[in-house]
C-alpha cells in the first residue's frame, strides 16, 4: 500500500472483536510515516506524532482541522495542544490496538499538516 493510498482509503467503522492492523500494514504505515510512533499503554497500542508550530494559534489551527475530519467519520483521536505543538494519538477504542482506520487517519493527519498554509517550525 502506498502512502497516498493510506490516506485516500475509505474507512469502515471498527466493532468489538474487529481485526488490528497486521504487522505488515503497521510496518508500511512507519516505513512510509516515520515521524509516527508506535507506542503501548497498560491496556492497549496506540500512534502517536507531535507536530511543531510557531505559537499556540498555529497548533489550534491544525488541532481544529483534524477535530473537523474526526467528527466527520466518527472516530476521534486523543489530542494535547500546547504552546508550538500538538501531540495527536490514534487507536481504536473498541479493539484497544491499532485497526487500519487508524493507519488512514494519521495519513490524513499527516496530510492536513503538509497541506496548511501556516509557517511551521
């Protein structure tokens, strides 16, 4: 899969006992998304990425931007905002892991950040 493939693929909603991403898509995504990481919590896996902006207002653009696409498809990432940063986690909730909808929208986060015509750092 390729990285625009990633972004462009259509989601389908995660249910209890819904399959995680394979080790293969995972690899892909990180080969392809390096600035994403994949971390563990007591009960479940995540990615997580930090975006750096100039100030606060720049992060709160971006913050809004990807807030707008979660609640377009109904599945919502952990977001800290914070002075010149915004750290965005993805996972599904339902499975406590990574399913592939997850892989899609931090491809599409990733993208909204290319895409703002904002001053980054």
């Amino acid at each position: 899969m390729s990285d625009q493939s990633f972004s462009s693929t259509i989601c389908e909603a995660c249910t209890i006992g819904a399959p995680s991403a394979t080790p293969d898509e995972l690899e892909r995504f990180l080969a392809l998304h390096s600035d994403w990481k994949l971390q563990a919590a007591d009960d479940y896996r995540f990615l997580t990425r930090a975006y750096r902006f100039k100030n606060y207002a720049q992060a709160l653009v971006f913050t809004n931007q990807v807030s707008a696409i979660a609640e377009a498809e109904n599945h919502h990432p952990e977001i800290t905002l914070a002075y010149g940063k915004a750290t965005v986690q993805w996972w599904s909730h339902k499975i406590k892991n990574i399913h592939l909808s997850d892989l899609v929208f931090a491809a599409r986060t990733d993208d909204i950040y290319q895409t703002l015509t904002i001053p980054k750092v």
